[in-house]
C-alpha cells in the first residue's frame, strides 16, 4: 500500500490478537512500529519477531488508562521512532452478561478501558498531528455499535461513543489533513472474543452460534481485519475520512 513506509504508527493493544497481526502487516509495508500494551514481554516478543524479519518496531508498556502514562509513552515514541503519523485505536475489553446481572465495577472497567483509554490516546496524539498538518487514526469499535449486541450493553455503548466521537473529529481536523476513520469487527477469532465465551453458559454453543449467523461461514480471523486497518493508514485513503467499515463476514449489511 501506499505511504506506510517509515511512518510511525502507534498500535494499542499491540501485542493481541488483531493488534499483533495488525503490527506484522505494517512492518510488513515498511513502517515503524509502536507496540502498546499492558503485557510488556507479549509485546516485547512481538517486536523481536518482527525485527528478526527485518522489521522495525518497539514495545512500550502502556496503560491507556492513564493520561499521565499515555503522554510519556507517546513522548518516548517521539524521541525513539520520530513524530506520530498513525495511530489504531485496538485495545479493549469485554465480559459477556446481561446488564442487570452486571454490576458499577464491571461497567468503571468497561469504560475506562474502552472509552476513556482511547480519548486519552487522542488527546495525547492529535497535537503533533494538529502541529505537522498531518495523521491517520483508525479507531476499532465493533459490530456491537451499530446494531447492538445482547450480553454486550455496556461495551457496546463505550463503542457507540467511539463511533459518535470519531465522526466529530474528522469533522474537526479534515482541515488539518488528518483522517480519522473506524473499523468494526464482527466475531474475531481472538482472545477476547474467547474470553466472552467463557462467560456464557454455554461457551461452545455461544462460539457456534456466532459462527453460523455469519453469511461467509466463518468467525473473522485477525489478518482480515489488519488488512482492512492497513489501508485506511495509508496514502490509497488519504480522500476517506469519517467512515465506519464493517469487517464481520456479512454478519451486519447497512447500505
């Protein structure tokens, strides 16, 4: 694709699933990548692999939940890799029950992690961007957004907010050259996605129900996200801007 080569880009939740298969597709396309993550030796062993193929990349332990952790690690990525040019918006997490068997520590967790984590990363990025006149930010939300998700209500309102959000700021910085976009996976095949299994009743029904409602026949795979997610941070997008794609396998159509 198009201009990924040696821009640096920031990927939370770096070291997971789409997140790691989403670092090995950018340094793939020559960029320089910054691998965020809790899980620091995740993310260590990650940018070893990627190095070992000739890649660039770096792990920063990093809780996006924190403002004041955010703005140092996007200041040692700036004086490491060099200014900011693309940000993806990955990290998150999820649990699986109704709402009202739910309880205010679960939905502090959902919030902070999905909602607050990524306006921290924006706020922390978004003014070098602002001062070169230039970025990408792709921001994963999630099926759940936009058509709701029983089991879901809490993670799928921080992810409507992120949606809303999104819209806002491409508003606000098209003239600043800056796109931002967001990706909505449907059912991943990925750690998370197996964690909310754990917490229904019936995991394996759960997994093959989600499964079967997909009209490709398959739960999506990390690599068909980090494709659609490459492109977006790239020049061949540079005239897309405010956009929510679906990546779900046809498991969500909204023309």
């Amino acid at each position: 694709m198009k201009g990924l080569k040696d821009k640096v880009i920031i990927v939370t939740g770096g070291a997971g699933g789409i997140g790691s298969a989403t670092c090995r597709r950018l340094a793939e396309e020559g960029a320089k990548v910054a691998i965020f993550d809790m899980n620091l030796q995740a993310a260590e062993n990650l940018a070893k692999e990627i190095q070992a193929q000739n890649g660039q990349a770096i792990a920063v332990q990093c809780d996006i939940t924190q403002a004041d952790v955010v703005e140092q690690a996007v200041q040692t990525i700036e004086s490491t890799l060099g200014p900011i040019d693309g940000l993806v918006n990955n990290a998150g997490w999820d649990i699986f029950k109704p709402f009202i068997k739910t309880n205010p520590q679960e939905w502090e967790k959902l919030i902070q992690i999905n909602l607050v984590g990524m306006l921290n990363m924006h706020y922390s990025v978004l003014k070098g961007m602002v001062a070169r006149n230039a970025g990408r930010i792709v921001n994963i939300a999630s099926d759940a957004a936009r058509v709701g998700s029983s089991g879901e209500a809490v993670y799928a309102a921080c992810k409507g907010g992120l949606l809303s959000f999104s819209k806002t700021l491409a508003r606000e910085h098209s003239r600043n050259n800056i796109t931002i976009n967001v990706i909505c996976p449907g059912p991943t095949d990925t750690a998370l996605l197996a964690g909310v299994t754990e917490g229904a009743s019936n995991p394996e029904k759960l997994r093959e129900a989600f499964t079967r409602a997909i009209p490709l026949g398959r739960l999506g795979q990390p690599d068909d996200l980090a494709s659609s997610i490459a492109f977006f941070l790239s020049d061949d997008a540079s005239f897309i801007t405010g956009q929510v794609l679906s990546v779900s396998g046809g498991l969500t159509m909204n023309g």
